[in-house]
C-alpha cells in the first residue's frame, strides 16, 4: 500500500505537478473552511461506498455537492448504495475514515472500486483531495489528474450531481 509520501512520489513520476498544504486533521467537509479558504482550486468531498450487490463505489464531488444516495445509484446503475465500513476502505484504498480521497485508487490495485466524478470537478482548473491522510491537502491541476487516473488504469464516469445525470466533461 502506498502512503502519503510514495504516493506524492508517484505524482512526480509521472509529470503531475502537485503543492501540498500541511494542516491539523480534517474529518469532515464541514470541518476546516479556514483551511481551505487559503487553497485554491476546487475542494472535495469523498463517499466510500459499497451497493447491495457488494459492488465498491467511490464518489468524488466538490465539496458543496449535494448528493442523493436514493436517486444515484439509478444514475450509476448499481444497486442500492450505502457506506462501505472502515476495514474494506483500508483494504481497497488504504486509508481511514476522514481521509477518504481519490488519490487513494492508487491502492485499488484489484480494481474492486468504481469510480464517479462529479462533472465539477472533472472541469476545475485545479483540484484539491487528501493525499491519503487528513492532515494535508494537496492541489494538482485538471490535466494532472486525470493524468494521475490513467497512469493508474482509471476512467471515471462523470456525473453531474445536479441534473442527476452521466455526462462527459468538458476538457
């Protein structure tokens, strides 16, 4: 399993430019708007979830996203979607809850997770996750991570939490 320090290794390996902010620990979106008041780009929130037929989700939105669990998984076409539990998430993404981050598919290695983007941040200039501890921020541009989802074997499917619907995204 990667850690935050082999991770932030990787991103320089493959060209993606990343800064990242050390902070006190975040757990959740709510938590730490002074903090992100003083990064820029566009901020997440990450749903670890699992679906009846035990089908990993991952769920990245901007932060002020509102997503609803009854409508998505109609949108995605799983089946009926609730939070996967803390062991499953450091099996598959190797972190804890609070620290939950689309960085963390790089731990995904067996490909257990299906990832979902919101159409937000697909289009953000910059983008802001956890890199796999909630006590830093790191910031690495549009191309950089969808770069970064690539080199790892991921395509998202991009949603647009507003209209409920599968999109593709502006690039």
């Amino acid at each position: 399993m990667k850690d935050k320090d082999s991770l932030l290794s990787l991103l320089r390996e493959i060209g993606v430019d990343a800064v990242t902010h050390e902070h006190p620990a975040v757990f959740r979106v709510e938590e730490g708007e002074e903090i992100k008041a003083k990064i820029p780009g566009a901020h997440t929130k990450n749903l670890f979830l699992k679906d009846a037929k035990d089908q990993l989700w991952l769920i990245s939105a901007e932060g002020h996203a509102t997503i609803d669990l009854k409508k998505l998984h109609h949108v995605i076409g799983s089946a009926r979607l609730s939070f996967g539990n803390p062991i499953l998430m450091a099996q598959t993404l190797g972190v804890s809850p609070g620290s939950v981050t689309a960085l963390g598919l790089v731990n995904d290695t067996g490909r257990r997770i299906r990832f979902v983007l919101d159409r937000t941040l697909a289009e953000a200039e910059a983008v802001n996750f956890h890199p796999l501890t909630n006590t830093a921020t790191t910031t690495i541009s549009r191309d950089g991570f969808f770069r970064f989802l690539a080199a790892i074997g991921i395509t998202p499917m991009v949603v647009d939490f507003q209209a409920m619907a599968v999109v593709e995204p502006a690039r």
